[in-house]
C-alpha cells in the first residue's frame, strides 16, 4: 500500500485538518463538560412545576384552616 496516494500527514496534529479536528474537539467537549456537570446541576422548576408548587401551597392552607376555624 502506498501511502503517497492518501496523503494522511495533513490529517496529523501539525496538520492544518488535524489541528482543526482536534480545535473543534476540544470546544464540543468543553460544551459538554458546561451542560452536563454545570447546566444539570441547577434547579430550575418549569411552569408547570412552579404552578403546581403554588396550588399545594393553597390545598394545604385551606385544609390547616378547616381544621381551626375563626369564630366570631
């Protein structure tokens, strides 16, 4: 086999494709590293998650204030 057709030395590291693959390699995987253990990490509830907090929140005044009641 002849490595003359391939041509696989611009592919290396001191290549100009091989630099590049590896520049773009370490930005994806910095990218990954971000939203895997820093983006997942935070607790952010949704709309829906929120709203459903609010209306428990609501159900269980309503249920301590059947259970002492305001006379008058």
């Amino acid at each position: 086999m002849d490595n003359g057709l391939f041509r696989l030395d611009y592919l290396s590291p001191t290549g100009f494709i091989g630099f590049w693959v590896l520049f773009i390699g370490l930005i994806f995987t910095g990218i990954m590293f971000y939203f895997v253990f820093f983006r997942l990490n935070e607790d952010n509830d949704s709309y829906k998650d929120r709203k459903r907090e609010k209306l428990e929140i609501e159900r269980q005044k309503e249920r301590i204030a059947k259970l002492y009641p305001k006379e008058n």
